[in-house]
C-alpha cells in the first residue's frame, strides 16, 4: 500500500499550510463591532442564561472588548 504524496501541481506553500502555525493577527475575529454579552457568554462556551448573561455583562464593565480577545485566541 502506498502512502499519499502531495499534489505536486500546488505550490509548496499550499502543501506546507497544514506544517505551520497561523499567525496571531488572523486567529482574532472581533470586527471592531460592540460586544454584547451574549457575544462573551458564547465564546466562553456556556449557556445563555440569565446568570451567565450577568457575569457577562459585569466583565464587559470591567475589562470592555477586551474580554472578547482575552477569551478567543
């Protein structure tokens, strides 16, 4: 059984994509858009419930959209 080759007819660059790490700048996804609560209490991976929606909104008071980026890599 042979072990798959990569397309040779694809630049080496696209070949070694998957070898490399993605630079910090792209992994960010906030577009510069208000942040709502809900917003936070999804990226943090929990629930939309009214306590989780009140932790959010306490965090968005303290830390702002930076809580956003803290949380998303």
């Amino acid at each position: 059984m042979s072990t798959p080759q990569p397309d040779a007819s694809q630049p080496s660059e696209a070949r070694a994509g998957n070898d490399r790490a993605t630079p910090d700048d792209l992994l960010h996804t906030r577009t510069g858009t208000e942040v709502s609560p809900e917003d936070l209490v999804l990226a943090a991976g929990r629930d939309v419930t009214p306590k989780n929606l009140e932790w959010a909104r306490r965090k968005l008071d303290e830390e702002g959209p930076a809580a956003l980026d803290k949380l998303l890599p």
